[in-house]
C-alpha cells in the first residue's frame, strides 16, 4: 500500500443539512514572524472536499486555514453566526499529510487532525 503524499487537505461537511459543503472557498497561509503569507487557496468540490492546499513543498511552522463559511451560508439563503472560521494548527512533521476536516452547522462547528 502507497503512503499518502505529504500536504495538507480538508473536507467539509454541513451537518445541519446533512450534506457537503460544496463550493466553499478556503485559503491556507503560514506564519512568518507576526503576520501570516499566503500558501494555497482553493474551493471545495461536489463532495465538499479540497484535496490540496500546498502547490509545493510542505515546510515546518504555524499555519491556518480560512473558510469561508458566510459566502457559502449566504448561497445556501441562511445566515450563520460565523462568518469565517479559521482553524490554527502546527505541522512538525512535513513529510507527513495532514487533513483538517471541519464540520459545520451555522451556530456551531467542529475540526479535527484527520487521516
């Protein structure tokens, strides 16, 4: 069995409607000292998912991820509490995937270190 490939993807699921957060528009940067540069950026597929937020090597640090969960509550003609969700999380092991999942309803959500 192949190891998966280093980087970093996500997946998001609307749990209040029981489906996919399809076409959810996410961007991912990395700390640099006191501000954050940007990295990746991408929207979600049918199925809710972004299977690549890094275009190149994936390096040590404090990075974040940003959803952009009042555009994707406004296509759908409701409103949420969370306009953007930003999820803040540090990678030590670059050779490694991370997945950050998020589940979402629009008073409330959840992430986790996926696999």
């Amino acid at each position: 069995m192949m190891a998966p490939m280093a980087g970093i993807s996500t997946h998001v699921l609307d749990t209040a409607a029981g489906v996919p957060a399809a076409g959810m528009r996410v961007w991912l940067e990395v700390r640099s000292h006191d501000h954050w540069d940007p990295v990746g950026e991408g929207v979600t597929d049918g199925d809710g998912r972004l299977g690549s937020l890094v275009p190149g090597d994936l390096a040590e640090g404090t990075y974040r991820i940003r959803f952009d969960t009042g555009a994707y509550f406004a296509s759908r003609g409701e409103r949420g509490f969370y306009p953007e969700i930003t999820v803040v999380f540090e990678i030590t092991e670059p050779d490694q995937h991370h997945h950050v999942p998020l589940l979402l309803s629009p008073f409330g959500y959840s992430t986790y270190r996926g696999s």
